[in-house]
C-alpha cells in the first residue's frame, strides 16, 4: 500500500471515528440530531488535524484559531473532535452527551468545557458572535503586535444559521468591514426539520453572501479533503473579506436508510441503523463508543504540533513590551484604581437627562479603561455614545473605539458578545424599545456570563410624540425576568455614572442599562451612596422616625414619587422615598439589608414605574399598589403624558392615600 493510500485510509478511518462517536452518543441518549456531525465530520477532522492553530493543553492560548459550531444542534461533531485531539472532554461526557451534569449538552455551551468558544443554540447566533470574534481579532491586532493576538476564526453555519435574520445583519456587517480573517462553511444539505429546505429557501446563498462583500466559493459535492483545503488556503490569502465556502453536503452520509432524510436530521438513528451504517463504512467493532487506536494517536498529534506553536508564541510574548497590558484585558481585569473618581454632581447642575449624563461618564471610563469599545444602531446623535476622538472602525482600519452597526439591532448585539469574548469591553446602544429586537443576542450574554453592555435610552413614555411605536412599556419587565442579568435604570447623573462603574466592573454578567430621553433633577451626590447600584436600592430620602409609608422608584419616576412625598410630608405623614436603580441586585441582597430599605412593619408601599407593573408586587406586598403602564402609551410631549397616565405627584400621593387607608383597617 502507497503512502498516499496509506493516508487515505488513515483519514477515512479518522472522520467515520467522528461519524460513529457521533452516531453512537445521540442514539445512548436517545435525543440529538446525529446526520449533520456525520455529514461535517470532514470538515472538523480537515480543520483541527490540517489548518487551524490551536493547542489541546492551552486552550485559552490567545492566538489560537477560533471555532465556532454555529450549527450548535451538531454538538457531538465538536465534542467528538474535542475527545480526540485531546481537549478536555472524556469519553464518558460524550457517553453522557445530553445528560444532567455533562459539558457535552445538547448545544455547545460556553464555559462547559475547553474548547466552546461560544454559546451556540439559537441558530444565527453562532456565525453572527463570530464577526464580533473576527472584528475583535482585528481590532486586538490594530493596538498590539499580531503575532501576539493574531489568528482565523472558522465557522461552520447550517441553513439554519443562514436563514435567521440575525446572521443576515452580522454578516453584512463583517463584509463591509471586509474582515478577511472570518472563514465560514455553509452546509448546504437540503434538509430542515419539516423536509426539504426546498420548502422554504429558493434564493441563491452564494450571490446574496457576493452582495455582502463576502469571498464565495461554491465546492457543491467535490467536498474531498484535498478540494476543501485548497479553498481554506484560497480563503486564508483574502485578506480584506471574509470567505463563505459552500458545501453540498449530504446528512448522516453512509447510512443505507436514511442518508439525505430529514428523520437523520433531529432523531437517533435507531440500533440497527446504526449497524448498518457501520458496516458501510467497513468499521471494525460494533461496540459502542469504539475508538482506533491508529485514529486516536492521529487526531493526538494535535497536542504535540500545538504544545510547539504555543511555546514558540510564549518565548515572543514574553519579550513583548505589551505583555502586561495584553495579560489585564486578556484576564477581564481593569486598570489598577481606575473608578477612583467616578464623576459626581450637585443639584445646581439643573437638568440633565441620564443619556446625557451617561454620555459624559462615557469619556471619563474611556479615558480609563482602553478596551472600552462600542457603537450604536445608527443612533449615537440620540444614544449619545460615541467617544469622543475614539475614532471609527471602518473597513482597514481597527484602531478606532467606536463602532457603527447600522440599523441592525440584533446583528450589533452578537457582535458585541463576541468583541467582548475577545476581551474588550464593548456596548452597544439603541432605544429600549428595539430591546425586542435584540433579545436573542442579550440573553446569551446572560447565558454565557460574559460582562457585555447593552444602553437602552428613550426608557419610558417620557420620550413623547414618538408614540407607543417608540414607548417601551413591557422591555424592563423582560429584561428583568433574564436570569444572571443586571436591568440598571438609573434616577439621575450620580447614579448614572456609578451604573456605568457596575457595568465595567462585572466579569461574570451582562448589564443593561436604561437611560431617560428627558431632562431629570440632580440629586445630592451625599444621599447617593457609592454602592447605591450593586445593592440595589437605598433609602433616598427618608422620614422623621419609622415610614408610615413608602414610595419607590426607577428611573424618572423617582422624582415623581418624591413630589407625592412632599404633598404627603406637609399632611404629617412620615413618608420614606427609596430609589431602587437595579431590582435583580437588590433581590440578591441578604433579608437583613432588604429588610432595612422595606422593613416589614411598613405594609403602605407604593411603586412608581412608567412601565409595566410585573415584578412590582413582590417588593409592595399585597396591600400595597404599584402605579405603572397597563397600555401601550400615546403621542403627545412628555409632561402631558405623564399627567394623562398618572405619573403627577398629585396622582402617586392619591394612590398612596387609599393604600394608607387599606393598610390602617
């Protein structure tokens, strides 16, 4: 036998490894979908045993080649390839693949093992992230040398993937940018879970991608390892566009039954399937799990080849000068005593609407923190959040700190994951009504534990005439009900700026904050405690003597709560104003601290929200009232607004007095 068949053979016997690890977990679990990571297991094995740069005993090595499964159903395809070259996911998590307690989850899951770049479970989501991945590279490689930081990011998209809107808008983002180092396969199978994709998609993906700006290549079957490689390395010499490279692929290949069906697509084979299926490909043991022991020491030739490349990195590193710098954002940590001026002011500052205020403490972090980055959906006249002389990342050039994503709210959002994957501390900003459009994206932030930052101004029915189209009434309440995410709706300057220092302190969770289009009071920076945000709330302004009654706020309406304080005040009721700029914060503080800003013999509680009244009634009780939105808002300016729906102090103070009166009985 020649070398070259030799070779053949060793890979043939390497990818059906991947096929039946695959074929095999799905069916052990009874649930998954086993066609695709037999179909793509060329692919995979192409990718991490011929093209990509990475290292199985350093997998957080920062110029690694990134991969992202954005066809996250084919999870075993990556736990597979992860297994044998020697990442760290065992055998016994792919026989535990979908089981309660194994990294090998349905989808890929950042964090769960080394390895999972990202979160990939909402199809779009995986390709989108990844033009954050790719942008980040870029912008990593503008401000440091690339040798240090510079590297590929391969994708593989189903239809799926390439369906979903999201991936539209990102990828239209990454071809005008023209980031050449973004390289994705597009399984081109034909198959969805209702039948044909036929059914659905008729438009020629190869063309619209050309549209974007992207390099297409369209293999169709010629899907050899040899052919494959050729367009990697023709992809990899186009440096100023990202690459698409088109794959007629057909799912769960081999299989005598059910090869190019949409029932491979997203159920167990079945036993005897599967051994059919075994049998074509000539594989030497109908033992589950069964691994070659010529294919394993193949596939760990990775660990060697990658330990040399990482250690060749690390003597260049090193002698870096930029080594400590990159070292801080690469770990998430800030600039040593970098919050210690968090901007303050005073009541004689007059009116100052928080996107405004938030404007300002922007400059001042940026002027801390270098790696804060962001950009907003075509509206930075309104969000009011570029930095000032940061500058603007356009197609060749990276160096920049502000982004433009267009009108492409959801698009932004994963691209904002992925720069902030990539160790920046990146925002983006639109108004909290477009939050719907973006949702996806923000709770896979929260997901991941990844410390994204997403600004939300025209927070409540105060934005006006734009009308109920613009008016978010139900955003915080959705916001807040997103486990391992902080909703900050800050009352004014103060605690705008120090939302911004919780924001940019996180590691672990994303932020969102909510920002007034109106002009709002200053409060006394000395009632504005500096753990005002992460505890949650606090006691504003407070009665002589134990409340008889207490108002609570976000936002806006903690002013209009303290207007109905005075009116109640000058009627000898002791009444305690309590702002509360984060919910999700002050849920997680022990009984005694909630217990000192609510005690509990105070039953007369009102909140004031100019927005939907859901998850109000856990802090008021139940005799207490909460005054919010039950519609959907109107046009007209602010002031009349909040006078038409009942956020006066007059209005607050009469609620306030029935809830009194219940209390009293």
């Amino acid at each position: 036998m020649s070398v070259t068949t030799e070779r053949a053979a060793l890979d043939e016997l390497c990818i059906n490894t991947i096929r039946t690890l695959s074929m095999d977990a799905v069916q052990k679990a009874n649930s998954g979908h086993p066609g695709t990571p037999m179909a793509l297991a060329p692919v995979a094995y192409l990718l991490y045993t011929r093209i990509m740069r990475h290292s199985p005993e350093h997998p957080d090595w920062p110029a690694r080649d990134r991969f992202v499964l954005s066809a996250g159903h084919a999870s075993m395809l990556l736990y597979s390839i992860l297994h044998l070259t020697g990442y760290g996911v065992s055998l016994d998590d792919i026989k535990n693949f979908r089981q309660l307690g194994s990294p090998a989850a349905g989808h890929p899951e950042y964090g769960h093992a080394p390895g999972i770049e990202t979160t990939t479970g909402p199809l779009g989501q995986g390709i989108s992230t990844a033009v954050g991945l790719a942008l980040g590279e870029r912008m990593l490689s503008a401000r440091f040398d690339e040798e240090l930081v510079g590297h590929f990011t391969y994708v593989i998209a189903s239809d799926g993937d390439i369906e979903e809107g999201i991936a539209s808008e990102a990828s239209s983002v990454g071809g005008h940018l023209g980031l050449g180092r973004l390289i994705a396969f597009y399984d081109d199978n034909h198959i969805s879970i209702e039948g044909d994709t036929a059914l659905a998609l008729s438009e020629d993906v190869g063309k619209r991608y050309e549209a974007y700006g992207w390099h297409v290549q369209n293999l169709g079957e010629d899907i050899t390892l040899d052919a494959m490689e050729a367009a990697v390395r023709a992809a990899q010499d186009v440096t100023d566009q990202p690459s698409l490279i088109i794959l007629r692929t057909h799912i769960a290949p081999g299989s005598p039954n059910k090869q190019d069906t949409h029932e491979a697509h997203g159920s167990p084979l079945g036993e005897e399937e599967i051994r059919l299926t075994k049998q074509a490909y000539n594989w030497p043991s109908e033992e589950p799990f069964f691994i070659p022991d010529e294919a394993l020491a193949h596939f760990r030739e990775a660990v060697d080849r990658g330990r040399e490349q990482r250690d060749k990195w690390e003597q260049e590193f090193e002698a870096s000068p930029h080594r400590a710098e990159l070292e801080r954002i690469l770990a998430r940590r800030l600039p040593d005593g970098w919050d210690s001026d968090v901007p303050k002011k005073g009541p004689d500052a007059g009116m100052i609407a928080t996107r405004k205020a938030s404007n300002e403490v922007i400059q001042w972090a940026a002027g801390k923190v270098p790696e804060l980055v962001g950009g907003s959906a075509d509206l930075a006249p309104s969000t009011l959040t570029l930095i000032n002389g940061g500058g603007s990342v356009e197609a060749g050039s990276f160096s920049g700190r502000n982004l433009h994503f267009g009108i492409r709210e959801h698009g932004m959002g994963a691209i904002v994951n992925g720069l902030t994957l990539q160790g920046f501390r990146a925002y983006g900003a639109t108004f909290l009504i477009f939050n719907d459009y973006m949702k996806a994206a923000v709770r896979l932030a929260a997901l991941m534990g990844i410390p994204s930052i997403f600004v939300y101004t025209h927070d409540s029915i105060g934005l006006g005439e734009d009308g109920p189209t613009h008016q978010p009434i139900e955003q915080l309440a959705q916001m807040r009900a997103t486990p391992n995410l902080d909703v900050v709706r800050p009352a004014g300057f103060n605690e705008t700026a120090l939302a911004w220092r919780h924001a940019l302190n996180q590691t672990d969770r994303p932020t969102a904050l909510a920002l007034s289009r109106q002009g709002l009071p200053v409060w006394d920076p000395a009632g504005v405690p500096a753990d005002a945000i992460e505890r949650g709330a606090y006691v504003l302004r407070d009665s002589d003597g134990e409340p008889e009654l207490i108002l609570i706020g976000t936002g806006s309406e903690v002013h209009q709560a303290h207007e109905a304080g005075k009116l109640l005040d000058a009627e000898g009721i002791k009444v305690r104003l309590v702002s509360m700029p984060c919910m999700d914060r002050f849920a997680e503080q022990d009984q005694e601290y909630r217990d000192s800003v609510l005690p509990p013999a105070c039953r007369a509680r009102v909140a004031v929200e100019a927005a939907s009244p859901m998850g109000w009634h856990r802090w008021v009780g139940d005799l207490g009232d909460v005054v919010a939105m039950e519609g959907f808002g109107a046009s007209a300016p602010a002031k009349a607004l909040y006078e038409h729906f009942g956020f006066t102090g007059q209005a607050i103070a009469d609620r306030a007095r029935t809830v009194l009166e219940r209390t009293r009985a």
